[in-house]
C-alpha cells in the first residue's frame, strides 16, 4: 500500500502547494486478494476548479501503480473536508501551526 500513498503524493491541488495525500482528501483505500484498489476521495470543496480532472489524475495514476491490477474511485463529499483533516506537515506548510 505504501506504493499508492507515494504515488497520491504525487498528486497535487493546484491551488494549494501540498498534495492530496497530506490535505486528507483520500478518506479511504481498499485493496482486494485480487489487487484491485478502491479509493474514496473528496475535494477541499465541491466548486473545486479541478473537480472534473483532479479525480481523474489520481484514477489514471493509481491504474499505473506496481501490483494494481485495477482502481475505481469513488469521489464523495460526505463528511466535507475540513482543514483540521490535513496532517501536520501539510498544516505546517500552509502556515496553520
């Protein structure tokens, strides 16, 4: 598993210099005896300028990952992201600490 967060850091808002990993946008990640990856992910708000391709990024992404045979996401919106859900690196980039 350690594959696909090195890779979600990848990922970035590109409004906001952290990448999705650290902002806490990926609430959940699954993988079955088969490889397959299942991601449950938000965005920082549903009017996020890069809602239709951000998701698609990480999907295209993650499919690329050694050892994935396949992954699906799943974007939701519930709970809503909060700032309190980044990790401290991420709010100490961002000045919140």
């Amino acid at each position: 598993m350690q594959r696909v967060i090195d890779e979600l850091k990848t990922c970035f808002d590109p409004e906001i210099p952290v990448d999705i990993w650290e902002l806490g946008l990926i609430y959940e990640l699954t993988l079955d005896d088969a490889d397959n990856l299942a991601v449950v992910m938000t965005l920082t708000s549903p009017n996020c300028p890069v809602a239709e391709s951000l998701p698609a990024e990480v999907e295209n992404k993650l499919k690329l990952v050694q050892g994935i045979t396949s992954a699906a996401l799943k974007l939701t919106f519930e709970p809503p992201w909060q700032k309190d859900m980044m990790s401290e690196v991420a709010q100490l980039e961002l000045g919140f600490m």
